[in-house]
C-alpha cells in the first residue's frame, strides 16, 4: 500500500510537472538574446506596420488611375467657365466703343 502511494505522488509530480510547463514561455531554439524579455517582438511587430504602410503608400500611388477628375470637380469647372463667359459678356456690354455725338459747329459769325 505505501508502494501504491508513492507511485500515486510520483504520478501526481509529474503531471504537474508537465501542465505547468505549457504556461511557462517557451525556449528559442535558434539563438538567445543577451536581455530576456516578454517583449522581444513587439518592436518587430512595429517595423512590419512601419514598412507595410509604406508597402501600401507605394502601391497606391503605382496602381492609382491618372487622369481621372471627380463628378465633383466637372461640375465645379463647368460653373465657373459659365460665369466666366457671363462675366465676360457683361464686361463687353459696359465698355461698348459708341460714336460720340455729333456736334454741329455753327460757323456763322
């Protein structure tokens, strides 16, 4: 019976060897940096949205359609361009070049 319970320890040991050891962080197999830390791959984390903003500027200014002006835009340049001919038509009728009047000289003295 003393048996049965030392194995059953034993057994119990060990489980709880083997579950705590999946909450423990894991060892890298590659290579160990001098500072340990939980953090080690936050500033990696960063670089990769630093350059995939970039990675996204760039292909946004290469696939982006040239030549193409808004509704919006039309719309604006087709208004102006009439008040820029009313304007304009307004202008030519104030400065109309009218004859003087005629003035009768009287050369009768």
């Amino acid at each position: 019976m003393a048996v049965n319970r030392l194995f059953l320890f034993a057994l119990a040991l060990a489980i709880a060897a083997v579950s705590t050891e999946a909450f423990a962080p894991s060892v890298s197999f590659l290579a160990r940096s001098a500072v340990s830390s939980a953090t080690e791959l936050g500033a990696c984390r960063v670089n990769a949205k630093k350059e995939k903003r970039q990675r996204n500027r760039e292909n946004m200014r290469k696939f982006s359609k040239r030549g193409r002006t808004s509704r919006k835009k039309m719309m604006r340049k087709v208004a102006s361009q009439q008040a820029r001919q009313e304007e304009n038509e307004f202008l030519a009728k104030c400065f109309l070049t009218v004859p003087p009047p005629e003035v009768k000289e009287d050369r009768s003295r």
